[in-house]
C-alpha cells in the first residue's frame, strides 16, 4: 500500500527564511507521510499583489492539497475562497486555504496559534489596557485572541484608517461595545498599558527597524511579536533591555502550523514534538 502524500504550500512576501516548511516536512516524516511543503514567495516570482489568483489557479491545477497564506495576502485572498470557517469568517482572514473536492475553503489558525503562546509565555501578566500595532490580516487574529483572552481594553494602531475603524467594528460586533477602540495618541495609549502586541511586518528580516519609537517603552510593559524571522526583533531587544516580560513569535508559529497540518493532512499533530524541532532551528 502507497504512503500517502500531501503536498502543501506557503504563498507570501520575503518568506525565504520561513521555518514552515521545515516545521510540516518534519511532522509529516514522524508520522511515515509522503509530505512536501514548498515556498511560493511573490518576491522571488517578481509578481504584484494582483497574481495571487493566478497563484492559487496554479496551486490547485498542480495537485496542492491545501496552501498557507501569509503577509500581504490574509485579507486578499477572501473572494478567492469557496468556503469559509465560522473562525475565518468572524475574524476576517485566512491563513490556510484547503483544496478539497473542487473547493478552497478557508481557515485561520493564527487566533488560536497566538492565544496559545499567550497562555504559555506570559499567562499571568495584567490585561486592563492593551495597545496592538497594526490591523491587517495577522492583527485581526491576535485582536480575537486578546479580547477572548481577557484583554480589558484595546486600543489599535494602523496607518490605514479605514483598515483599523473595520477591525474596531468587527471587534465590537464580537465582543461588545468599548472593548476595542482606534487609538490617536500613541504615545498616551504606550504609556497607560499594561501591554504592547506588534502585528506589523516591521521588523522581519525584509523589513528590519521599529513599529514604534524605543523612547516609548517603560518596564511596566509586557511586549509580545507575531514576528518569528528573525525570531528577537529590534522590539523585543529594547523591550528586553527594559526589564519587560516579552513574548516572541514562535509558540503562535508553531502552533498555527499544529492546526495547518492537521486540516491538510487529516491527521493528529504532535504539538510538543513540533515545538521541540522549532527549537532546535536556534
């Protein structure tokens, strides 16, 4: 009898050091899966935003069982899909996209992925007031995890006004009115938090620098990432330098990509087994 074979994807943006791959592959070696997981970098293509149809056509014809989706599609890719999850849907973004019987339907496994590297890296620390940078496709995943987390109080940060007051009304529909707002003084908002989340690309290894000025950070603050290439940013080692209690982006990495395997494969992952490779990549 033929092992059987998946062979799963990661479509995005400077993804060349994504540990994904690795992170699936080795799984699926543990558990005797023929699985191949391949990196489809529209920077390495040379193709605009606009070809991630023609990325998903060309993954579907070739035979792809189901593609992660990462920076800057979460959000774009929505009218592509056949089908979404309740999570998906309430959240607005899809990370994982399964191609089943003639049909993409979309997941996000990135809410639960952070709320557990929350729970397991900073279980403890004071949820009153949150300031979140950033509200693309990540960020409104890490929205629902905080506010279902316990987050009293967040306040959002997003160049794109518009962008930001969607996710604020998404949030309120969910959870309540007062529980998310779009900030203005960032300066006031850092300072009045117990806590600090950045879901924006700056600083990636492609995008290296600070989604705030160090000068306001304070050692009251707990400082989390969804960032994990490199996996200490600029952030985080001036937040460290601080004295802060930090929360880096590999336990959401890991365990997005416990719940991908599992919708691609059919399969069990052995979550702990996936945090130790993830370690061993240090």
């Amino acid at each position: 009898m033929s092992t059987p074979g998946i062979l799963a994807g990661l479509i995005g943006r400077g993804i060349q050091a994504s540990r994904t791959p690795a992170l699936h592959e080795h799984e699926g070696d543990a558990q005797a899966l023929r699985y191949l997981y391949r990196l489809i970098d529209a920077d390495l293509l040379g193709v605009d935003d606009s070809a991630l149809a023609q990325l998903l056509d060309a993954a579907e014809r070739t035979g792809f069982t189901g593609l992660n989706i990462t920076f800057p599609f979460k959000q774009a890719i929505l009218p592509l899909l056949d089908e979404l999850s309740d999570e998906a849907r309430g959240i607005g973004a899809v990370n994982t996209v399964v191609l089943r019987g003639g049909k993409r339907v979309g997941h996000n496994t990135d809410c639960l992925g952070f709320a557990e590297g929350l729970r397991r890296g900073l279980p403890d620390v004071a949820r009153r007031q949150v300031v979140q940078l950033g509200a693309g496709g990540a960020g409104s995943a890490v929205a629902h995890a905080l506010l279902a987390e316990g987050v009293e109080h967040l306040v959002l940060f997003e160049v794109d006004a518009a962008r930001g007051q969607a996710l604020v009304d998404n949030l309120t529909q969910h959870f309540g009115v007062g529980r998310a707002v779009l900030g203005s003084d960032l300066a006031g908002a850092v300072a009045e938090a117990d806590g600090l989340v950045n879901t924006t690309p700056v600083g990636m290894t492609k995008l290296p620098g600070m989604p705030l000025p160090a000068a306001l950070l304070h050692a009251r603050l707990w400082v989390a990432e969804i960032i994990y290439f490199p996996l200490e940013t600029e952030l985080l080692r001036h937040a460290r330098a601080l004295g802060c209690r930090t929360l880096d982006g590999g336990t959401m990495a890991v365990f997005q990509a416990v719940k991908a395997f599992e919708l691609f494969s059919g399969r069990t992952a052995d979550a702990e087994r996936m945090q130790a490779h993830f370690a061993s990549f240090d």
